[in-house]
C-alpha cells in the first residue's frame, strides 16, 4: 500500500526500508500481513474491523467496553475498600473480565485502523497501542492476584493499569481531535449550491479520472459512456486525491491507501475509509460540466447524469 505522509511530502522511493522509522517498518509488517496479499477474505475482514460496514470507525465503539469497564472495575475497588463486602469484590473482578475481553476487540481494530494512519499520527498511534497492551497486561495481572486471594495487590495492580489506560486513552484522543484520524476530512468542504461550471467538456475524457475545482475545493468528475459522475475530489480517509486515483467499474480506487468508493452515491465499497464520499449533480451545459451539491442531501442515492 502506498502510504504518504499527510503533510505532503511523500516517502522518497530512495529510502531503504532499514533506515526508516521503527513505526514505519512495523507498520509496513503490520499491513502486509493484513492484506495476506491481497486476497479478498482478507479486505472483508479488514473492512469489517475498519468499521466500513458501520460508517464510522468499529474501534471508537469498542474501546468504550474496557474503558467503561475497567472505570465500574475502579469504582467496585474503591467501595470495596471503603466498605468490605463479597458483592463489591465480584463486581469489580467481573468488570474487570469484561474489559479484557473488550480489549481484545479493540486491539484489532485498531491495529488494522493503524496499519493505515501516515505521520505525524503514526508514531502516536504506536504509542497509544502499547500503552493499551501495558495496561491490558497490568488488569490481567490484577485479575490472577484477585484470583490467588492478594486482593490488595490486585486492587493496585489495576489502579496501575487505569492510570496507564488513561493516558492511552488521552493519545488515542490527540489522534482524532488534533491529527483528525477517523474524521471525515470531506467534512467543511463547501460545495456549490447552485450549478456551477468546474471543468470544459472537451477536457473530460472517456474513462479518466479527471480532478476539477470549485473556489479552490476539488472534485473528481467521470466520464463512463453517456453518464457522467461528480464527487469531492478529497478523500473521507486521509485526503487523498480521488482524481490521481484508479478506475474499477463504476467506482474509484483511492491512490493512498486503496479505499474504494462507488461513482454512483459515494458509498464505500472497501476500506480503509469507513465515511462515504460525497457525491454531487452533475450535467453537460454549452460545453461545460456543472456541478451542484446535491439538494437532498450531501450524498444521494443517484447523483450522476446523463449527457444531454
Ligand atoms: S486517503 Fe486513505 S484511502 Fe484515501
């Protein structure tokens, strides 16, 4: 997979793969493994993971489980201490139990989800996940003390594990509000509400992907027999440029990290991208492509049009 850094300057093909950063080669191990060559059973499982399926990214839904837990696990401990009672001591251990189990699937969400993050995010994102496999491996510990009857060891083996969870939790927050990691990144484009020429007819050619603009936002338009398709030319995943990208069928591959979405209403088809691309009208008008956004809605069921 072609992997760019977000800030513009793609990786120097020149560049040997020993000298690149530590979370650039594991995430190069990382990925390939993921796609096991490409194989198809391997891109649905991953799109399953990614959270295509979801329209939103399935790790920020699973890691509510062991974070919430583990919190109900704190407060049991904390009452517990106060107050000794049986019930607090199985409320707290099976809090704990259901975190772990919970950790499970976030901790392969979110490494099929890191597989794809660029620079600067990446490196936060390798920290974020071994600090989750340290707290992870800090409430497993509490659990076999609780279990051996140290309950007290247990008790600050677990306390030693939130702290670190949290501070997990805090990277995996910089992630998304700082490095917009599974954000839409179509989201604030501004679109034309009203048809507005982007592109000369005569430039737009069969089959091609061909990158227009609009006040300085950028559209990818198709042209597949007498039907013609218009979308955000910015990718929903990291920005990449749809226009660069290839044609399969009716939909478009994306050339960063091959999300591909459907020409007809932008739904994703394969991830990593998990948000559809925002599609909108379009039309042949005194030998130019207009496009409009859509007056239904950012992402119609049929957008595309014929050419008159
Ligand atoms: S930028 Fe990642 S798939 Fe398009």
């Amino acid at each position: 997979m072609k992997s760019p850094s977000t800030t513009g300057n793609p990786p120097k093909a020149s560049q040997g793969l020993a000298t690149k950063p530590v979370e650039e080669r594991l995430q190069k191990l990382v990925d390939s493994a993921l796609y096991c060559g490409g194989s198809a059973t391997a891109q649905k499982i991953r799109n399953f993971l990614n959270g295509t399926w979801l329209g939103e990214p399935l790790h920020v839904v699973l890691t509510d489980v062991p974070v919430g837990a583990w919190t109900v696990a704190m407060v049991f401990d904390g009452l517990d201490f106060i107050r000794s009672r049986r019930e607090f001591e199985l409320a707290a251990d099976t809090s704990i139990a259901i975190g772990l189990a919970g950790a499970i699937g976030a901790a392969a969400t979110g490494v099929t989800d890191w597989s794809d993050v660029d620079p600067p995010a990446r490196r936060i994102g390798l920290i974020h996940g071994l600090l989750n496999i340290g707290a992870t491996a800090l409430f497993t510990t509490s659990l076999l003390l609780r279990a051996k009857k140290s309950r007290t060891a247990g008790r600050i083996s677990a306390a030693l594990g939130y702290a670190v969870m949290s501070y997990a939790a805090h990277l995996g927050g910089t992630m998304v509000y700082e490095h917009r990691v599974g954000v839409d990144q179509t989201d604030g484009e501004l679109f034309p509400e009203e048809f507005a020429a982007v592109l000369p007819e005569s430039e737009l050619l069969e089959g091609k992907p061909t990158r227009a603009t609009h006040n300085g936002v950028p559209f990818l338009i198709v042209r597949r027999g007498n039907r013609l398709f218009a979308m955000a030319g910015t990718c929903s995943h990291f920005s990449g440029p749809l226009s660069e990208g290839k044609l399969v069928g009716d939909s478009i591959v994306c050339p960063y990290h091959s999300s591909r979405f459907a020409l007809e209403d932008g739904h994703v088809l394969d991830g990593p991208a998990v948000h559809p691309q925002p599609c909108m009208e379009v039309r042949a008008r005194n030998g130019q492509i207009e496009i409009r956004e859509p007056r239904t809605g950012k992402t119609p069921a049929s957008s595309n049009s014929t050419v008159s």
